[in-house]
C-alpha cells in the first residue's frame, strides 16, 4: 500500500460518512443552487439518493476521466469524490439532465476545457 494510499485511508476514518448521507447533502446544496439561479422543476425529476447510488452502482467510475470515484468523506475539494453534473447547464438537476463524474472533471467542464480532462 502506497503512502496516498495509506493517508487517503486515514481520512477517510477521520472524515467518515456515508455515501447517503453526502448525498443527501449535496442533492441539498444543488437544490439551493437550482433555486437561487431560477432553474425550475417536477420534483418528481429531481434526482435523489437512490439515483445517486444506482448510476455509481452501474459505474464507480468517472464517465470522463475513468477515475476511480470516492464516495466517502474526504479532504475538502478532493477531485476524486463524485460529483453530480448538468448536462445542460441552463435545466436544474434533473435525472435526465445529469451524471456521475468526479469533482475534478466537473470542475474542468464548468470552465469548458473538456480538452484539459485527462482520459
């Protein structure tokens, strides 16, 4: 085991919570976001928890840069931890518009610089 290995392990313990809970979160935060930014929606299309782990359980990998997802807790900004992504920018995150790829890749696409994603 490699020494990022292993300090990724420690944080992971230190910053331990599960997959449902983060997610939970951050269906939380992008819903404050879609509201603040005017993007309506049915909340029926909304995605949820179980979407979030059904497409991770389909593919624990990112859609992008084939990165191995992390679905705990760890670091701030660790560019492996899913992220959820909008396909159209302009829709809120709804199941048909989004998908699972890391927080780096995400990052990356928001500036649309696809080119600097790594695959």
């Amino acid at each position: 085991m490699s020494n990022l290995d292993i300090k990724k392990m420690k944080n992971a313990i230190r910053y331990k919570s599960s997959l449902e809970n983060i997610s939970k979160y951050k269906i939380f935060e992008y819903r404050r976001r879609d509201k603040n930014k005017g993007r309506d929606y049915n909340i029926d299309d909304y995605i949820t928890v179980e979407w979030i782990k059904e497409k991770i359980k389909e593919n624990p990998q990112c859609s992008l840069c084939k990165c191995e997802l992390l679905l705990c807790r760890y670091p701030k900004n660790d560019g492996q931890q899913f992220s959820v992504q909008r396909i159209n920018n302009k829709l809120a995150h709804i199941k048909k518009n989004c998908c699972i790829i890391c927080w780096k890749c995400n990052h990356i696409a928001k500036r649309g610089k696809y080119d600097k994603i790594k695959k």
